[in-house]
C-alpha cells in the first residue's frame, strides 16, 4: 500500500512561491549586472542599410548598443555563397522576420536602456513578404513525421455511402505564461553561468557552446523556478545567447527581460493551420475513409511542423486513412510547440467532422465513436498497454446526462438562450524518454534527489518528492528535490508530458538500488535477519530495512550504516524505456461533454458545464493532476472562443501583442469543470504506470465547444475562435 503515491500532496514548494523565495529567473542578483533591452526590426523581409545608434550611445547610463556591425560573433560565420539563414541574433544585415531582434541596448539600469533603445533608428531595403498561409499554400513540402497512407482512401471514398467534407481554420496562437522570458550572463574567465527561463536546461547549455563556441562543460545553466512556459521554452530561444555574447563583450553580467509586447516575437507560437477532412461511412456508421490533409505555416529559415495529425492516425479503426501534413514558409518567425501540439488542433478538425458525419447518418455522435472504437492500434496492430477510452465514453455520459440530449439543433433552451451539448474525444502519448537522476541517502534519515528537469508549473518538485520519499522510505520533509541546474543529472526537456515518466522513473530506479546497497551492507552482518533475501524482496521504511513479506525481519538502516562506516550512499541512475513497450502501443485518452448556453440575439456563448473524464495511467497526485486536467479545459476554452494573434498581411506583423487585444478567459469566462480519471493499470508503459496527462487535458475541448455550438444554433464554424460575429 503506498504511502504517498496515488494520494492527495500539496506543493512542496507552495510556500516558496506564495512568500516570493521562489526564484524566477530575473529575480537572481547579480552584483554589478547591468541591462539589456531588444531593440526589434519593423519589417518583415529585407536589409538593413543604415543603423544610426548615435543618439542612444549617448543617453544616459548606455554602455553599448550592440547591432549587427559590432556584435560579438555567435555560431559559425555561413559558408560562402550560403543562402541567407537567421539563426543567431545580429549576425547580419538581413531581417526574416517582423519583430526580429536588430540591436540590444545595455545600459546601468532597465529604464536607462529601455529608454535609449527608442532612439535607435534603423533603415531598411524592405522586400515583398508573404505572412499568410493561404497565399502559399501552392508552396507547401510535405512534413518529415509524415507516414504512408493505410488502405485505398481515394478508393474508399468514392464507394462510401456518407460523405462529410469540411474545412477547418486555427489562426495563430501565442503561449502567455505570466513569467515573461529572461537571462542573466556572467562570465569567470571562460567560464559562463546563465540564468535563463528555460524548460531544458542541457539544451539551452548545447545551444551556447555552439553559439558561443565554448565547451559544454564551461556553461553552467541554471532554472529552478519557471512561470509558466507552456512549449515557448522548450527550444533554446535567441536570447539566452545574445546575453552571454554581451556580457563577454562588456566584461560585465548582463540581465535582459521581455516585455509583454516582445513575448510575441521570435520564440514560436502555435502556427495558423488549415485541415480538409474528408471522412466517408457506411449507412451503420463504421468509417470507410478518412482523408486529412493538414497545412501549417513555418518560417522562411526554418522547417518547424507539430505534427498536427500524428496521434489521429491512432484513434479510429478505419482500414482506409490518409493525413498528410504540409508546411509552408511565411516571412514571420518560427512557429514551435504549444500545449498539446499538434493534436489540440489536429483533433479540432477531426472530432467536429465526425460530429458533422453523425449528423449526416442521425446517429449520436457518442454512438459513432463507439462503433468506431479502435481495439487495437489500427496504425501498428499492436495492442494497447492500456486503454480505458471506453469507460470514459461511459461515464462520462452517465454524469453529464448525455442520453437527456435532443440532438435537433436548436432544441434545447435555458429561457431565451439556447442550449447545446456537444462531446469530443481527445488522445495524448504515453512517452517517456531517457532521464536520470541521483539520490544521496544520509545515515540521519534524509535525502537529496536531483535531476536537471524543470517544473513549469505541473508540480514536478512535488511528485518527484513523493516519488523518492515512497520508495525511500521517508517522510515528505525528509526528502529535498533540486531541478534546473546542468550541474545535475541529465534529464529531458520537460515537454510532451513526458517528464513524470521519465525522470520518475529514474528518481524510483535511484531510490531501489540504494535499498539494494543497504541489503548488501546489512547482509554482511553474519546474523542479519535479512540474509538470503533479493533486492526486490526488501523494502525501506522509517529507518528500517525489512522484508516485505515479514516486517519482523528487519534491520535499523542508520545501525548498519554506522557499523559499517557509511555515511552516506549516492547512487546515479539512468532509466531507459523498457524494451517490452515495443510490443504494444501506448497512449492517453480521454472524453469530454461541454454545455453552451448562447443568447441568439448577441451570438454571445457561456462554457456552462465541462465534464472531462481522461484515461492516464495511474495518477500519483490527484491534486496536482485535476489541476493540470482543469487549465487544459480552461485553455480549451480560450482556443475554442477567445484566443487568435492577428497578422496585418500589409506589414507582416502581429498586431494585437498585449494581452488586452489577445483575448485569453477570465474568471467570468469559466464555469463548471468536473475532471475525473479512470486509472489504468499499466506497468508496460513504465514502471510507474504513469501516462502523459499535462497536455492530454487540452486536446478535445475546442472541438466539444464547436460541436456544442452546432446543436445550440445549427451553424457550424469551423473558423476559430468562435466568436459572436460568426454566429450572428
Ligand atoms: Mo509542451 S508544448 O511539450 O511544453
């Protein structure tokens, strides 16, 4: 029976993050630091041909203003006769992109530099650009995820007795995490040492050796504490270099902070995407064909895709289906991964046809997903490690009340509104990546556990604490967790969901093989009442070593610590996936049911009722999870209704960067969220029987919206967001 896992844990670091001990990156002191402001071009294509820094030299405090004619060297110079690339910051004349980063200001205080970065004036030979997908759709190369149809869809289709064809938009998204992006750089001879709000601290550390051209193991980078990132971490970002460029060129740290404004620029967003589906089924339901052809934008430098219809290809069984993904170059910067990508807007497209396909047959569009239900992977065979989609369907409905719905549009009202109910399914992976971590357990009952993770806001300081204090032995409080410093154990990006998995699996692994240490140190005591025993056999608790089967044969860990001169035993370990996930095929899943209520006269639509039953594995901290499971709704929602950065084609830019004009929900926007989990059993997927769940919780939603909206009103749109003028 466990002791913490599966159980309900508050954050351990809760308190430092309400006191303000919790140190976000710009929050470090630097003696003698001074600061950077970006200075960013204004059109999107062409050279610079004058930059005049004349007036900002001078201001006050200004110590330099770096641009491209004197910036330090960052990366390799492009070999002759080379296409023009961006991949480091003012290493040219060229601009790629509006908002492109053209000078950084350092200055003695923020303001002093902030201020003098206005009186940077630049000049352009500006070129024709192209910032819509639309326009160049023609020019779309086909995604490398890309896999070879399955079946004769074509074929398929033509023979099917129910076609639906639609097509569906998503416009750009931006990540706005509340703690905007940051560095701090400070050199010690060859050595540097970065502050960066990052999700990766070894990939920002292998990004800077080539950038900078310094060894790896002469960066250190630091991220305890991140507020909020989302995937617009994930990637190193332009900046973190062009911190440590300047702070080696002036011989001084250097502190340089976005502003709101600026977290629009240059580090990714979700890209626009355009998906034609086309889904064909007998009169009974049972799909015949499903074609998605799936378009996103990338930037001119740089062949970012999401991926959008990876996970689709897993969800149906359907002998005949195509989705290819195309991505297509436009003059703005490199889209990357947010919160769920790809398959929060694959599954927008996806899960309204197949609402639009039971309308077609008049079957409920809960019924088609189960005559349709995938027993198996359709894409490998394989069966699944695990897979309780079914059980969610089922309560899910149960709770919402599902079988009470008319599904005549526009059947239902609450007084003068009308009421819809809509229902999606979602799908995440069940990934885990390589990861290690070390534990170093203390003869006076307390350990250290570190691994070079990040916790962006999911609770990973809690769960890994749980996680070593459950196999350890311990208390919660005996038990320290420290992440985000490349002095640590390497472990992935936290991303993908994955880091539960992974880096869990590893703290556990850390944590057996120290028990395994203290059985070999014990047993070497001719009378242990522990001899004879494997490894597997004991376990640790409250100090003592025992043998699970008979708690009386038991030894007291410090007693042979001391009497065999141990102070202390630090173990590395490195987990891998297990060789046995290969037989089968893992993924999350999980069901949502949404109610609208939407007044006919104002298009205006209230989220009134979410229930969201997701399929995860096994849930370690139930607090945590339904937290995570929760903001997935209420990001849902934003996406579905509210959420769209808009570009002015003319100029190429963002025009609505602030969080005034880039609407995200308030308070007032969300209702009732009900999260339940149906646990999973499943020790092939990994020891912990964990499952992808931060951005699972996401990925149905803008489609249960949508079809929401549809049974409300009896209009379909398929542009997001769906906002009141749409419906009107
Ligand atoms: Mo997430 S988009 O993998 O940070």
């Amino acid at each position: 029976m466990a002791r913490y896992l599966g159980k309900e844990t508050t954050r351990v670091d809760g308190i430092a993050k309400v006191t303000g001990k919790a140190k976000y990156t710009a929050e470090f002191q630097i003696p003698h630091v001074a600061y950077g402001f970006i200075v960013l071009s204004t059109v999107a294509k062409g050279r610079i041909t004058t930059i005049d820094t004349r007036e900002a030299e001078q201001a006050a405090g200004v110590l330099r203003v770096f641009t491209h004619l004197n910036a330090g060297r960052l990366g390799k110079a492009p070999a002759a006769g080379a296409p023009p690339q961006w991949s480091w910051p003012l290493q040219s004349d060229r601009v790629f992109f509006s908002g492109q980063p053209i000078a950084l200001v350092v200055a003695e205080t923020y303001e002093q530099a902030r201020y003098a970065a206005r009186l940077v004036k630049a000049s352009y030979q500006a070129e024709s650009h192209v910032t819509d997908l639309e326009a160049v759709l023609d020019k779309a190369q086909p995604a490398p995820q890309n896999t070879p149809a399955r079946g004769d869809p074509s074929r398929a289709l033509q023979s099917a007795a129910i076609k639906v064809e639609a097509e569906y938009h998503i416009p750009i998204n931006h990540h706005n995490p509340i703690e905007p992006h940051a560095a701090i750089a400070f050199w010690e001879g060859d050595q540097v040492t970065i502050f960066d709000k990052t999700q990766n601290v070894y990939g920002v550390q292998n990004h800077l050796a080539e950038g900078l051209g310094v060894s790896a193991e002469k960066i250190r980078v630091i991220s305890p504490f991140v507020g909020g990132a989302f995937g617009s971490s994930l990637k190193p970002n332009y900046y973190p270099s062009l911190t440590a460029m300047a702070a080696r060129e002036l011989k001084r740290p250097v502190k340089v902070v976005f502003t709101r404004a600026q977290m629009f620029t240059g580090h990714g967003y979700r890209p626009q995407t355009i998906q034609k589906v086309t889904l064909g089924a007998d009169r009974s339901g049972k799909l015949q064909a499903m074609l998605q052809q799936a378009f996103h934008n990338t930037s001119s430098f740089e062949p970012f895709s999401d991926n959008t219809t990876g996970f689709l290809k897993q969800v149906y069984a359907c002998p005949n289906l195509d989705m290819p993904l195309k991505v297509a170059a436009t003059d703005l910067s490199t889209p990357t991964w947010m919160r769920a990508p790809g398959a929060v807007s694959g599954m927008f497209a996806l899960e309204s046809a197949m609402d639009e396909l039971a309308y077609a047959l008049k079957i409920d569009p809960l019924q088609l997903r189960l005559i349709n239900y995938a027993e198996v992977d359709p894409v490998s065979g394989k069966p699944f490690s695990s897979k309780a989609l079914r059980e969610c369907y089922r309560l899910g409905a149960e709770k919402f009340g599902w079988k009470n719905r008319n599904p005549e549009p526009r059947s239902m009202r609450d007084g003068k509104l009308l009421v819809g109910w809509g229902m999606a399914s979602s799908v995440w992976g069940a990934m885990q990546m390589p990861a290690s971590a070390r534990v170093t357990f203390r003869a006076d009952g307390t350990a250290s556990v570190e691994s070079a993770t990040s916790d962006i806001g999911p609770g990973t300081y809690t769960v890994m604490t749980m996680i070593a204090a459950e196999f350890l032995g311990l208390q919660l409080d005996q038990v320290k967790f420290e992440l985000g410093d490349t002095r640590q154990p390497q472990a992935p990006a936290q991303g993908g969901s994955w880091t539960t998995s992974s880096v869990g699996s590893a703290v556990r692994g850390a944590a057996l093989t120290i028990t395994a240490k203290l059985l070999e140190l014990a047993s070497r005591d001719a009378v242990s009442p522990l001899r004879g025993l494997a490894a597997d056999e004991v376990e640790m608790l409250d100090g003592r070593l025992r043998a699970k089967n008979d708690s009386s044969r038991a030894a007291d860990i410090a007693d042979v610590m001391r009497r065999t001169g141990t102070n202390e035993i630090t173990e590395v370990y490195n987990s891998t996936p297990s060789p046995e996930r290969e037989n089968y095929a893992s993924l999350a899943h999980g069901a949502q049911f949404v109610e609208v209520k939407i007044d006919p006269d104002l298009g205006t639509i209230r989220v009134t009722r979410v229930i969201e039953i997701t399929a995860c594995g096994k849930i370690l901290n139930p607090l945590a999870s339904h937290s995570q499971e929760i903001g997935g709704v209420v990001w849902g929602i934003g996406m579905a209704l509210e959420e769209a950065t808009e570009v002015d084609h003319r100029s190429g830019r963002f025009m609505n960067a602030n969080l005034q004009h880039y609407h995200v929900p308030v308070n007032a926007d969300i209702h009732s969220i009900e999260t339940i989990f149906v646990e999973e059993d499943d020790l092939i997927v990994n020891p912990l029987g964990v499952k992808g769940m931060g951005e699972l919780g996401m990925v149905g939603i803008p489609a249960a919206i949508a079809n929401a909206v549809y049974h409300a009103t009896g209009k379909r749109i398929r542009h997001l967001p769906i906002t009141p003028e749409k419906l009107l």
